[in-house]
C-alpha cells in the first residue's frame, strides 16, 4: 500500500482521499479549509499543517483543486511542491483546468524527473463518494501505468487519453458536447410542451429515435419524467451551472489557442451564463430546462421602448 500526500480536500478530494484510505493507503492531506482536515482525520488520515508537509516522504502525491490558477501556484515557484516532491515521485492532478496550464506545470515536473500526468473525472460528488469516476489521463504510458492501480481505488473507468494536457483537452470536449446535448433537449422537450404534448410521451418518442441522446436516457432535465435525477429534485446536487459555466469557458479557451471553431460550443456557453446570472448557477446544469419556458422568457424580456411624445 501507498503513502499519499493528499491536496485539495473538497466536494470531490475529499470523497477520493476516504476510498483510498478504504483501499488501505495512508493518506497525509492538506486543505485550507479545518474542517475538511478533522473529517480526513477522523477516517484514519494525517493532518498536516501545509501542502510541503502533505508531500514530505510520500509515494504519491494527488492535488483536486478548483482552478488554473490554484494549480499553477501550488506546484510552480521558488516556493512550490515541484521544489519539494522527492525526484521520481508519481505525482496526479486531478483538477479541470485548461491544457496549457497543465502542459506547463508538466513540463516543469519532467524537468525535474518527476513523473506527472493529469487525470481530470467526470462522474460527479455521486461517483467520488461511490467510487465509480471515470478518470481520463494525459500523460507518458509509464506515468499512467504507474498511477492505474491508485486511480481505480476511487474510480471505475480508467482512459489513457495520450500526451501531457490530453486528459483536459478530452475533458472539456467531453463536457462542451454535453453542454451542447442537453441545451438541445430542453429546447426541443419545451417546443413540445408549448404545443400541448406529454414530456413524458416525447421523452420516450426521441429517446427510441434519431434524437437519443445520454440527457434523455438517464438524465432528463423535464420536471416529473424520470426519477431520482436533479430535474425531479428543484435541480439539487448533481453537477452545478457554475461548473459547467467554468468548463465551457476552458474549451473556449482551448478553442482560441489553435483557432478551432465552436459556434455551438461558444452559443451554449451563453446560455448557461445567463442562466447563471439569473440567480442558478449553484442548481443542476439540466436546470437549463427553466431557461426555455414561456413563463421565464417572458420574465426576463426587456421592456418595450417608451413611446416618444410629440
């Protein structure tokens, strides 16, 4: 069994890490939140007071943080883990952030013979508490070799997408296509329900047809037509507009670094900001379902022009 330095002990971190204390691994954790700290404790892990102290004397080290940025300044720098972890220590980064953020720290780590690969999940807080994610790796084959048997300790479904940043690029084109599906349905489910139709009934009729889609057979975001999904919860848990917000704007990042097109990319970016910017960004993404009712559209129209006087 391994001895992992942990950082990042969130929604997601935090559920990895207990799977790998299950697994018997020895888990030293670092966040900067206390009470994410007691909880890892309490489950058998080490506290430890700084993300240097997390790494020191470890055969592994795993980070899920929020964002470029939080990566960049943990492992980049005078004063960053890359100047610490031991020479030829795995190291996994478990965050969605954009492929050139990653491919730099990479870059650094190689550098230094450490071997590093980027293994962002899909599968939600549902599937790090479950232990069912799907990790999707960028990175040499001997680095994913060497990380396989600790990521399917928390997960299920292991990819070897290819090079440094090929696990992010795949991610945020998994997700802008996902934005793009579930847009889709909601519009087309709410055209039908503008002109009198059961959801239930279309649901059922697209699914078995040439518009089938994953949104309609396990996630259908209409109100009422499938159990035990956000749509049927007031859009609670699941996966949040915010981060959907986030992903959408990594691949239009991506996107403008080598001048791909994506228009229906970019189009469903838009609509899950407004949406966000509605007061939904902390509810499901299928909630982009509500942006298409009559009710909401004519709530947020703008006003008609005031009539000049003469």
């Amino acid at each position: 069994m391994a001895k992992i330095g942990f950082i990042g002990l969130g929604n997601m971190g935090s559920p990895m890490a207990s799977n790998l204390l299950k697994a018997g691994h020895s888990i030293r954790a670092f966040d900067l939140v206390d009470s994410a700290l007691q909880v890892i404790a309490k489950e058998g892990g080490e506290s430890c007071d700084s993300a240097i102290t997390a790494v020191d004397g470890v055969d592994a080290v795993i980070s899920m943080l929020p964002a470029s940025e939080h990566v960049e300044n943990l492992y980049l720098g005078d004063e960053g883990l890359l100047t610490a972890i031991t020479e030829g220590t795995l190291t996994i980064d478990c965050s969605t952030i954009s492929p050139a953020s990653s491919r730099k720290v990479s870059e650094v780590a190689a550098a230094k013979n450490i071997p590093m690969i980027d293994a962002p999940v899909s599968g939600g807080v549902g599937g790090a508490v479950g232990g069912t994610l799907t990790f999707i790796v960028g990175g040499e084959s001997e680095a994913f070799d060497q990380a396989k048997p600790l990521l399917e300790d928390m997960g299920k479904n292991i990819f070897h997408a290819g090079a440094p940043g090929a696990g992010q690029v795949a991610k945020i084109c998994n997700n802008m296509l996902l934005s793009v599906l579930m847009t889709g349905t909601a519009e087309a489910l709410q055209l039908g329900v503008d002109h009198g139709m059961d959801p239930a009934v279309l649901s059922e009729i697209m699914r078995t047809s040439s518009g089938g889609n994953w949104a309609l057979e396990v996630y259908n975001p209409y109100p009422g037509v499938m159990e035990d999904v956000p749509s049927s919860n007031n859009y609670e848990g699941g996966f949040l507009v915010d981060l959907m917000v986030k992903d959408l704007g990594l691949a239009l990042e991506a996107a403008l670094d080598t001048g791909s097109a994506t228009p229906m990319g970019t189009l469903a970016r838009d609509l899950y900001i407004n949406h966000r910017d509605l007061g939904n960004g902390r509810k499901d993404f299928s909630s982009i379902q509500q942006s298409f009712s009559k009710k909401i559209l004519d709530a947020t129209k703008p006003l008609p022009p005031a009539s000049s006087k003469t």
